[in-house]
C-alpha cells in the first residue's frame, strides 16, 4: 500500500486524563519495527474494561491513552520478520495473546504468558514502548492493541486472521466479550482457569452486559438445565431470555443478600455461578451462592483495585473460586474457528449489538454503557 513505510496521520479517540470525555485527534502512527504490523481498524465494540480504566483503574501515570481492545481490521503493512500476515488480510487484534515460549505458554493448563501486558504492567495495561504520538507526545497503546484508532501497531504473536469473507463489525466481539464470557462457561477442562458447565448444572451468572450474556449462552450450550440471571436492570432480562436464562432476579428486589435468595431458589446453591460485572461485592456473593461440597464460582470481570474478601469457612465447606482469563481461549488458534462457527450461523452474535455509530460519537456510548442502557455498541471506526 501506498502509505507502507511511512507515518500514517489518522483520527482515534484520546483519553487525555481520567475521568474526562475522549477527545478526537489527529495522531501519528509510527510504520511497523521488526515483527509488527500495522492494521486498519474497521469497527470495534466498546467494553466495560475501557471505561474500569477511564474511572476506576487509579493509575494517572497511564495517560495519554488510546482505549479499545474489541476490534477487526484489515492488515496495511507488515515490519521486518513477519511473514504470517500480508497486506489485505483480515485480522482481529488480540489483547490476551501468547509468546509460545515462557513457561506459562509452554504448560497447557493455561492460555496466560510472562510476555503479555497483563504480566508485565497490569496497573498501567499498556506497555511503555507504543507507536503513537499526539501534539509531539506519545500516547500508550491500551492492552497493546487501541482499537479506537483508524490504525494501530501490533506485534504479530498479538494478532489472528480470520476468514476474508468474515464481517468485521460483527466479528469484533470475538476479540474480548463474547470469548470471555462464552469461553469461562464452555472450555474444556484442560484450561485450568475456565470453567466446564455440566450438562444438567443450575447456574447463575450475574451481570448481564455482553460478556454475562454470553456466558448465559455458553451455559445454555453446555447443557445447563437452569440458568439464573442476575442483574440491578430488569430491562436486561428479555434480552437474557434470548440467549437462554431461564429465572431473572434483581438483588434490590429482595430484603436478604442475593446469595440468600439463590440458596433457597435452588435447594442449597447452584452448580457454578459466573461474576461478570468485575465488582469484588458481587464476587463474595457468586461465591457464597454455590452449593457446598462440589460449588464452583468463576471471577471473569476485570478489577485490579480492590481486594475480595470472604470467610474462610466458605472454601473449607468445599466450594471453589477460580477466574477465568479471556474464557481459557488461547485466541490465536481459536478465534478463526468460532469466526467460522458465526459464519455458518452457529453463534449469533447480532443479538449482542444494540447501538452502531461513528468515531465522532464515542462518547454516547461512554453514557450508555454507564446508565446500563447498551448490550454492546459497535463503534465504525474507519471504512
């Protein structure tokens, strides 16, 4: 392409501090070093760990910042050494990516690695050494990947492509959301940090964004012959009965703690209880609302800043708590196959989409997902 070697001017959208608007730039993109590559990013969803970072995380040394980590583009140019990628291809950008040569790579009781940010600087979730500058300033890269630029640089262990005929708006939902929720309730055992729902279990899976969601989905498709949804906003709930929750309770609708009110619906506690929301209160409570002897709670949403707490007596009643990191998917090799899955209509990934905009209203869809009133909006990044 006629831009490959050469710094590439674009629009992103730039979180210049925490806890204020992002603000649309236009940044420089440095061509891709030695086993990069540079992609055009054509449409990314918005996730609950861009905004954890924009008001939650506490970590003001990490600004400037382009956010986004959900995204699917199309390669522009490729640095030395890569010979995987080439100009053209569709790819999806991995935020939870592996060097296939540390210690943690090497075992295949996990999809973690020593290399991947989440390892190296989980308070900051970007790497030091980034591609983009701004007004003569660089600008981190969030979770190596900032999808809410019209270009990005990634190294190529961090990027998978998919099929060439794969819709990249829809697909994108692949790169975190779906996998992290569908993957904790439906990988296999030999991922230690994801959860395998039994066929006949009774779940409960609190938080219904898109991530809850899809571990409802994933619960439904493991077999679970009850599934609880749990969630502050009875609007959400239709919506969970579309991807196969079949009970629905509110906590604030009921005088006693939710894991309470779950023990006596269920005869003692579920199976496995799935925390998708990434609120240290709610874990204590996914926790407490397993059955004792065989429970299992999984921790899937993100949260860095805060310590969960809960009696001792609850894990020597025999209950597990274990988290799930990406739903256990090592993305480089399974994200085609499940791009595939959509494409021939076994995953229906439509059903997550409730808002589609352009760059320029990025921050509607901060408010949205504050109030609670999106599933995922897909944010048109470029043509």
């Amino acid at each position: 392409m006629a831009t490959a070697g050469k710094v590439i001017k674009c629009k992103a959208a730039v979180a210049w501090e925490p806890n204020k608007p992002l603000v649309i730039e236009e940044i420089e993109v440095a061509p891709p070093q030695k086993n990069e590559i540079r992609i055009k990013v054509a449409a990314s969803g918005m996730c609950h760990s861009d905004l954890y970072y924009l008001f939650e995380a506490k970590n003001s040394a990490g600004f400037p910042i382009v956010l986004g980590h959900e995204g699917a583009g199309v390669v522009e140019s490729v640095g030395p050494g890569v010979t995987e990628f080439k100009p053209g291809d569709k790819v999806i950008p991995l935020g939870a990516y592996r060097c296939g040569e540390c210690r943690l790579c090497k075992n295949p009781e996990t999809n973690m690695c020593e290399k991947c940010w989440s390892n190296i600087e989980s308070a900051q979730m970007s790497s030091s050494d980034t591609r983009f500058s701004c007004r003569g300033k660089p600008v981190l890269q969030f979770v190596g990947t900032s999808t809410f630029s019209e270009y990005t640089v990634l190294n190529q262990i961090a990027i998978t492509k998919i099929h060439p005929d794969a819709r990249l708006d829809r697909v994108c939902l692949f790169a975190c959301s779906f996998c992290t929720g569908y993957g904790a309730a439906v990988n296999t055992a030999k991922v230690c940090a994801a959860l395998k729902v039994q066929p006949g279990s009774v779940c409960a899976v609190f938080g219904m964004g898109a991530v809850g969601l899809a571990a409802v989905m994933g619960c439904k498709s493991a077999g679970a012959s009850r599934i609880i949804a749990v969630d502050i906003n009875e609007e959400k709930f239709e919506k969970a009965k579309i991807f196969g929750a079949t009970d629905f309770v509110n906590p604030k609708a009921h005088q006693k703690p939710i894991s309470e009110v779950l023990i006596e619906m269920t005869n003692g506690g579920v199976d496995y209880s799935l925390e998708c929301v990434g609120d240290v209160t709610v874990m204590r409570s996914a926790l407490e609302s397993v059955v004792k002897g065989w429970g299992v709670a999984v921790i899937v949403g993100w949260n860095n800043v805060e310590d969960v707490s809960t009696r001792p007596v609850q894990l020597i009643a025999g209950r597990t708590l274990k988290g799930s990191m990406f739903g256990g998917y090592i993305g480089k090799e399974s994200i085609p196959k499940l791009v595939l899955d959509h494409m021939a209509g076994r995953l229906n990934l439509d059903e997550f989409v409730t808002h589609t905009v352009k760059m320029d209203k990025i921050n509607d869809v901060v408010e949205l997902m504050k109030k609670g009133k999106c599933i995922r909006a897909i944010i048109n990044i470029s043509k």
